[in-house]
C-alpha cells in the first residue's frame, strides 16, 4: 500500500512538473502575443454572439411551416453561436498570422486551441444524439475533457493517475479508470441501442401486416434485449467477471420475486395481454366505471384515455382476472339502446316508424344495420319503446351519439304530433266535517 501511494504522489508530481513548464513557456513574448490574440477572439465571439443571437432568435419566429428538425438544428446552433465565432475567429486568426511569419512557434497555441475548439463543437453537436439532459451533460463535459488533454498530450499521463486510484477486494481491483471505461463506453453502446431501437420500431408500427398488439410485443422485446446486450457488452469490455454477476443477479432474482410479486405479476400479464391480442392499441373498453380508448398499452400497465381527457393507467393484472368489456375487439361494431314513451293516444305504429326514421338522418348510425323500435311495455303514463341502432366508430364516443338520436326523437315527435307524456297529479279537498285530508292520484 505505501509503495501504491508513493507511485501515486510521483504520477501527480510528473503532471505537475509538466503543467508548470508549459506555464513558463506562455511567458515567452510569442506566446504573449498568442494568447493576446486568443483573448480579443473570444471577446469578439462574445460580442459577436450579444449581436447576432436576438436577430436569429427573431429571424426563427418568422418561419412557418418548416419541419422540426430543422427548427431544432437553428435553436442548437443559436445556442452555441458563442463556440461557433470562437472557433471562426481563432482559424482566421492562425490564416493571418502564417501570412505574416513563416515559423510555426509563431501560431503554435493558436493552431492548439483551435483545434481544441473545433473538437469541442463537435463534441456539443454530437452529444445531442443522448436525449437524456444529464446524461447528455455529463458525456458532453466527459468528451470536452478527453479531447483536451488528448490535444495536450496528457492522456497517458491522466490514465496512469486514475489507474492508480483504485480499490481491490481480494483478487478483484477496480480502478477509476476502469470505472470512467465502463460509464463511457456503456452510455455509448445505450445510445446506440436506442437509436436501433428507435428506427427499427418506427418502421414497424408502419408495417400494416403486423397486429397493433404484435407490434407493442416485437418493440418491448427488441428494446429488452438491445439494452441489455448495451449493458452486459459494456461490463464485459471492461474486464469485469460476468459469472460472478450472474450468481448475484440470480439472488437477488429469487428476493425480488418474493417481494415484487404484484410488478411481477403485471408484467407477465402484459405478456399474456400482448400475446392473446384481446386488447390492442385503439380498443374502445369498459373497466367498472371507466370508459375510454387504449392509449398504450405498457409493461405494467395500460394507459386508456377518456372522453373528458383523463389518462387511466390500469394494472394488466386487472385486465386479465376482471371483466372487461371490449366495444370493438372483433369488429367496431356497437349496438346502442335508447328508452321513451309515448302518450296512449299517439298510434304506435306511427311512433316506430317516425322512430326508426329519426335514428336513420343521424350521421354516425349505420343504414347497412337498419334501426329496430319495439314497444316494452305500457307503463303508468306512457307506452314505453327502446329503439336500437347500430354504430361502427365507438372512439367517436357514445353518450353524443345518444343525444343527437334524442334530439332527431324530438323533433321528429313534434313535426308529427306526438306527445311525451309526464306523471301528473291530482289533488282533491274533502270537507266532511272532518280535518281535511288530502288524497293524491295519479292521472
């Protein structure tokens, strides 16, 4: 241990030794001058940027119509406009002075920080493939640095110090260095993955061959199995014992069955939900008292949206064990039922035919499945009908397709003279002598 922390203390000693001398050599009257240089274009970036940034923030408002991705292509750019005449200036400032001196001293640090700078946009723009932000943060600072001491020369020297800070359980050593391989190389086997992952799911849920809900099934397994081949490639490169993960992991797998058996059981549900294809993306269903369209459909639940814009995430494991009423599962489909009543002097053999007449001139009911009325009954103060017709868009929604049926009811009942009768009630007033009683009934 004494002689790791000596070898230690020498690494950081031989960095420091070269840092200090390459801060004597910016002393020198030509590196003066460079770094003189070097301050007046960023200060001219600066400017430069304070200038041009409103006028292509404004320039951007105007356009319409453009697609996204090239709105977001300006917005990145106008963010980085700083870098971008950074960069500029330092390459015309090192075209300038190799016009005036022939020596390469004479431009050294100018070529080098140019060179850093150039590397260091790239960097910015490329890391906007990482869509997390602080993922896509820290893979930025990670780069800026690595690209830094790589143009600096320090590499070697960086990565013998952080070989050296290090941690060992009996034969197994992790170091920083492996730690900083693993982090790096893993966020850029994930970000590839999800780029696959991305393409290859967006081209089929195009495919009109394949079920909605084969679709959701083939994306979750592909998306499964990119990660984690992202995960196990990225431990495996860096040297880790992937046996002794596996045991582990099979532990832990056996705890967390027992602890996690309702996510568990979700997510099996979910398996089975996709398998059976009983429910799919764009169903219309009834789960107790909510009613609404599949969203998505998830790993451990299933997002349905209502009519008045609420989102339901509901269990999978209640879809398979509850009773789940499916509108459009084998077709679209859907019976609906409306109750009225009519007076008893209206015929009634007028009502159904105004009443299957009505349905018809509604836009959404079907003609091909022709509407029935039939009388249920002679009730109190009415005759009472249902009348039944046929709709095949239930994500249209149901309870307005019953009004404007009503609306059609009554307009056709009024046009025609049909009356809806109402409970009413007759009062009479004895005077026997007696206190007065009142006696009520119905008419």
């Amino acid at each position: 241990m004494e002689g790791e922390v000596q070898g230690f203390s020498a690494q950081i000693a031989e960095l420091f030794d070269i840092v200090s001398t390459q801060a004597q050599n910016l002393l020198l009257p030509s590196r003066l001058m460079q770094v003189g240089v070097l301050v007046g274009c960023f200060a001219a970036a600066w400017l430069l940027r304070l200038w041009a940034g409103p006028k292509m923030r404004d320039w951007m408002h105007t356009l319409e119509g453009w697609p996204k991705w090239r709105l977001r292509a300006l917005v990145m750019l106008q963010r980085r406009l700083q870098l971008i005449f950074f960069t500029a200036l330092c390459w015309a400032s090192v075209s300038v002075v190799s016009l005036i001196s022939i020596f390469p001293s004479r431009r050294f640090i100018l070529v080098l920080i140019a060179t850093i700078a150039t590397a260091w946009l790239i960097v910015s723009l490329a890391a906007r493939l990482v869509r997390n932000p602080f993922l896509r943060r820290l893979v930025t600072w990670g780069l800026w640095v690595y690209v830094t001491l790589y143009y600096l020369g320090l590499t070697q020297t960086s990565a013998t110090i952080l070989d050296g800070l290090s941690i060992e359980f009996g034969a197994f050593r992790l170091s920083a260095l492996v730690l900083l391989k693993a982090l790096v190389l893993t966020t850029l086997l994930f970000t590839l993955a999800r780029l696959v992952s991305t393409t290859v799911s967006s081209r089929i849920r195009t495919n009109r061959d394949i079920s909605p809900s084969m679709q959701v099934l083939v994306v979750k397994f592909l998306q499964m199995i990119l990660y984690g081949a992202a995960f196990f490639i990225g431990l495996k490169a860096v040297g880790f014992d992937l046996t002794g993960l596996a045991v582990l992991s099979g532990a832990i797998g056996i705890g967390l069955g027992f602890g996690l058996q309702k996510v568990v059981s979700n997510l099996v549900s979910g398996v089975i939900i996709l398998l059976d294809k009983s429910i799919k993306p764009g169903d219309v269903i009834s789960l107790g008292e909510t009613f609404g369209w599949i969203n998505a459909l998830g790993a451990r639940y299933v997002s349905i949206t209502t009519r008045d814009g609420k989102e339901y995430l509901i269990p999978n494991e209640d879809l398979i064990t509850g009773q789940v009423v499916n509108w459009s599962h084998s077709n679209d489909f859907v019976r609906l039922d409306i109750f009225f009543g009519t007076a008893y002097h209206d015929d009634p053999h007028q009502v159904r035919a105004l009443a299957i007449e009505a349905a018809k001139s509604v836009d959404r009911v079907l003609t091909t499945r022709s509407p029935v009325c039939h009388i249920v009954g002679f009730g109190d103060s009415s005759v009472d009908y249902v009348l039944r017709f046929w709709i095949e868009d239930p994500t249209g929604g149901l309870t307005n397709i019953r009004g404007n049926v009503y609306l059609a009811l009554w307009d056709a009942f009024r046009n025609n003279g049909v009356s809806i009768p109402f409970p009413q009630r007759e009062v009479k007033v004895l005077d026997d002598g007696q206190s007065d009683t009142f006696s009520s009934a119905k008419r």
